[in-house]
C-alpha cells in the first residue's frame, strides 16, 4: 500500500457491488469482520443510489467516479472486462490497489495474477497498482493442482469442466431456472431431439448457445484461435502463469452443465516424479484450502451440490494411472462464485491490508 | 452360421425385450424391414407372458428357457451380466449366435468385441458362439476415434465422460424425472449444500450414489483396484480391445450428468503422426457412422438434447493442441440406447445374417 496511517482501519472498495459475484462479496465481508473500516459499494449508474446490506447496515451504492476511489485503500472489482480495462487504471492512480476479477488484466506481463495459497508471493510487485484473479474455472482446480506441483512438478494436464450456469453471471441462472421450470416433471422431455429446445424456444437460451437443462453445451466464453473457446485457453494460459511454468502443456475442454452453481473439473495431470494416488493424497490432506471427500467405496466423492457454498477446493477420485506412474487423476469442486471468484479476490485484498498494517 | 437353408429368413431372439434397451432395440426392427423372419422376445419370468409390439403385431414374451433358442438363429441380450452369462452359452449351445450387449464376456478372450464400423473383421471367429457388444461410453466415442486410429495412429488418449441418467436403465431415468419434479422450478433449491439432497432424500436417490437433478456425480459403475470405476476400466480394456492396441495408454474419468438419453465423452488423443483438426475433420466427414458438427462460430456442435434418438456418433470441437502438433481433442456424443446399445448390436446381429444368406 502506499500509506500506512497508524490508528486507521483501510477502506475497501467494493466494484458490482450488485452483480451476481459482488452479492457473495457482501456476504462473505459480514462473515469477516474486524479487517476493514468503511466498506463503500460502487456500481454502475444503472445500479447507483440502490441500497445494500453491508455488515448489518443499509448503505447506498455509489456510482463509478473517478472520486468514488478517494481515500480507498483496495477497490476490488467485480464487473465486466470493459469496465474493469476502463476503472481499475483510475482506482490506482487514486493511490488504491485494484485487485480485479474480469479478464481484463489476467495475461498482463506487469499485472501479478494470484492464488494466496499458491503465489502468495507474488503481490508485492504490481507496477500498474493491480492485482488480477483467475478465471472461475481455473480456480476450481489450481490451488489443489498447485500443491502437487509443488510436491512432484507438474509437467502436462488435460483438463475436462463441468460447469455451472452462475459462471454465466445471473442472466445463466435465470435461464437454467427457467429451462428447469418448463421441463421438470415432464417425463417425455428430453427423450427425442430438440424438444428441450422446441420446449424452451429462441429466447429460452438465455447466455447459452443451447439448451442447459436435460442438455450439457460444450461451450463457454468466445472463439479463438483453432476453435478453442476463450475458457478453454484461460485454463491453459492462466495455469501457466499462476504456476509459474511458462512451457507448461495445459489441454482444457469446457463444457456447461445444469447446475446452479459450483464448477467441478476432470484432472488428469502428467508429473516429472512418480506419484502414487496415497503420496497424491497426501499431499492434498496438508494443502491450505484444499478439502479431500476420497472414499467411493462408501459412495464418497465431491459433487457441486454437496460443496456448495464452502469455501476449500474439494478433491475426490484420486488415482494413479495404471499405464503411467507419473501420472494422476482427479475429480476436483470449487464454489465458482466463492473461491472461484469473491473469496480468492478477497483473500487478495486481505494479504494487501495485512502488509499495510504490519510493516 | 451354422446354418444354411435357402428360402428361409433368419430368426433372431431379443432377450430382455421388455427393458429399457430391449424397447429400443423394438423400437429399430421397426425401422429396418425386410432382413429377419421370425422376431422372438424373450424376458425374465416376471416379464414373461407379457405382450410387446413388434413390426406392427402383438406377440407375447417367452420366458427365459433352453428351448426358447430352439430355431433361432441369432439372439440378441439386453439383460444383466449374470443372465448373460447363464444364458448366453445356452443360445449358443443350441445353434444360435449370442449378441451379447452385457460386461459378461466383453473381455473374454475367445469372445470378439465388435463395432461393425472399426472391426467386422472380428465377426467370423467366435469359438464360443458369443460375439460381445461394447460398453455404452465406449460405444459413444470408439467409431470417431476408430477412424482416426487409421488415419493417424493412436498413441494414448484421455476420456472425460458426461453420461446419461439412462445408462443406469429404467431406474436411472425414473430418479432422475423423480428429482427434477422435486426441484424443477424450485429457485432457492442448488445454491447451498445439500439442498437437493435434502429435497429428495435417501430414497430418492435412485442407482446414483448423490443426487443427479441440479448436480454431476463423479461415480459410474462399481468400485475397481487403485480407486477406478469399473466404468473407467471398460473404457480403457474395451478401447484396446476393440482398436487391436493392446498397449494403448487409455485414462478415463466417467462422471453421471443430469441428462435423459446421450453419453457425451471430451477426448483428447495423442496420434503417432502429426495431426491438424482439418484433417482430422476430413478423415471424420468421411468416416461410416460418424456426423460432425463443428463450426462454433454459428454455435453450432453436438449436444447429447440435440443428436438423441439419432444413429451416429457426433463430433465436434476437432482442435489441435498448441502444445503438441500429435494431439487432438474432440466432443462426441451418441444416443447410449441406440448406437450405445441396441443399434450396435443389431448391426453385428445383421451382419452375421449377411453372411449366412450369401455365402
């Protein structure tokens, strides 16, 4: 930080303050109290003069302003890449740390990208002022993948996501929602082509290219380069600076499933070291924030239902190949709005707070 | 055959007509007129006496017997392992061929496990009098990547399966429509643990180990060595099976999703030669029993909602990884009951009647 004003609490900024991930925001600040002093929540124009609960009280939500970030110590954001790429700049020429959770900055050579409990380390250099957070599915999986590269080095990844529809923002849940409501308990749905997709009709869509319920959609986000989705090559490229292995083969496919919310991800991860699946276990047990439900014997595993609205990245399946001794396989769950995206942005804001009162 | 007679047409028993790929298997004689004389259902003694419709014409099941096989030329199973393996031997032991879509002789040595568009050459040599049908995950990938093997060379491969509540038959499909009436339309239901589990309970769970409405469950089949499903390791022995690589690096992870009918399978193969997604698209437009669907750009791949009730395997997302000129990922879907089951072992049961009437 740039000040360190003895006797003062910092100010933290709260960007969408309204959205779907600000919302979890909020609640995830009444759940940890005694950090911050004031909490201001800042939104669009469309959202501004709303109010909002914040640790038990009605405050106004303010609109974007280069003077809303007077006085701010870390403005967290949010928002759509746009406007992050516009506010983010100004929130740190205001003398605030933007930590910024759009992809607006992730792949910036001068913009640290971090998971505390993998690159902790790397939030003292921000030359900009900010501080990026993963992709939501990256999340899902990296602070678990990141352990066990630390143990036995990672060399390669493929990479298979089961994700859920609030990674779509609320207009995704609102559609599945919908889906939902027209084809529940309608038993001869789903069993011919296209009667989801006559039953929901065009507008049923919502942010999907198809139909989610009774459907998965092998899509999220936007084209790129050789039919990759923009999801996918974010798993691949964000893996790789997170971990800091440059080189690193990272193969993802991205699929959207009908679930509310918590993406899960298939792992199977290639490393330089033999690992069997107790070593693997292992490690995973004493990993910060990682959770393992590994029993199947006993029908125990993670599923997005069960994990929904914790906080740890939950690991299950573990398994070594019976073809490679060096590889593994996983079944990891993250809460995509918690970790995936409010807690790990958060836990960014926090370790910036705590350097300014200690130091 | 065994047989020769001219002038007549083959009889062909369906064991375990009155189940869930039985009905299918119905359901496509209709369709396809003209090749067999006399169809005979045949169940269980609890659905015996029964009648189904077939080509048009109620006939009244069979029960399970020796005698039942008598004349019959071809029978076709769609029943449990351990009524296959009974039964199995004893059609055969009277003349017939046993089409069996069981696990019970998948990987038997002296039984050929056949997908007539990648090994009909496998057909002739059955010293058991058993030909064995693959696994439905298997079924809904190995045509493509078949095809591709003899383009390019298969090397190794990863599977991350998104499979149909109809894999776990009639009870699969009932818990699941069970589920979604629970919480079909239900707004709060998904967002925090365990709310589904809690909406359906205990009882509501079905053949799943967790809920399926609103979730993914990591878990198909029965528990195997090192922690694999038995699931897993159909893939992995069924693919080396089938594709005549003893030594192919299979690693799968088979994960249920809240769909009705279609397996969908993300799989990243590794080829001994350099493959780009336009020649692979070319040898997959190319290739019997495949439909490619991929320009995302219009939106446009398989989903399992989309291509259920159809015959092929459908592939999209052909991309070539950016790490590694060999390696190329797909997304494939197939109908489980149809090519999954019941179409895969009709068409080897057709075959074996091509044989017999023209040679």
């Amino acid at each position: 930080m740039t000040s360190n004003e003895a006797g003062r609490r910092p100010t933290l900024a709260v960007v969408g303050a309204t959205g779907a991930v600000g919302t979890v925001m909020l609640s995830l600040l009444d759940e940890r109290p005694g950090i911050w002093g004031e909490i201001r929540p800042i939104a669009s124009a469309r959202s501004a003069g709303r109010t909002v609960r914040v640790r038990g009280a009605d405050v106004v939500v303010q609109a974007l302003a280069p003077e809303v970030f007077d006085g701010v110590d870390v403005a967290v954001f949010d928002v759509p890449d746009e406007v992050s790429a516009r506010w983010a700049p100004v929130a740190a020429a205001h003398g605030a740390v933007a930590v910024d959770n759009s992809g607006a900055f992730r792949m910036d050579a001068d913009v640290p990208l971090v998971v505390p409990e993998v690159n902790a380390d790397q939030i003292p250099t921000r030359p900009r002022g900010i501080i990026a957070n993963p992709n939501c599915t990256t999340l899902s999986m990296i602070v678990a993948v990141g352990a066990l590269h630390r143990a036995f080095g990672l060399e390669s990844m493929f990479a298979a996501s089961y994700q859920a529809a609030s990674g779509a923002g609320q207009a995704g849940i609102d559609a599945l929602y919908d889906q939902l409501t027209v084809v529940g308990g309608t038993r001869e749905l789903g069993r011919t082509a296209g009667d989801v997709r006559k039953a929901i009709g065009e507008d049923g869509l919502g942010p999907f290219p198809a139909p989610l319920a009774l459907n998965v959609v092998p899509w999220a986000g936007s084209l790129k380069d050789g039919g990759w989705s923009s999801e996918e090559f974010k798993v691949r490229n964000e893996s790789r600076k997170i971990l800091g292995i440059p080189d690193l083969r990272v193969s993802a496919t991205c699929v959207r499933v009908p679930v509310i919310t918590t993406h899960a991800v298939a792992v199977h991860a290639r490393f330089t070291r033999p690992v069997t699946a107790d070593e693997a276990r292992t490690v995973l047990l004493n990993a910060p924030g990682v959770a393992v439900v590994d029993d199947p014997s006993a029908g125990e595993f993670p599923t997005p239902a069960d994990v929904v609205g914790t906080d740890p990245t939950w690991v299950g399946r573990i398994r070594q190949s019976p073809d490679d001794p060096h590889e593994v396989a996983l079944f990891l769950c993250g809460d995509n709005l918690r970790k995936g995206a409010a807690l790990n942005t958060l836990q960014i804001a926090e370790l910036l707070v705590q350097d300014w009162l200690y130091l």
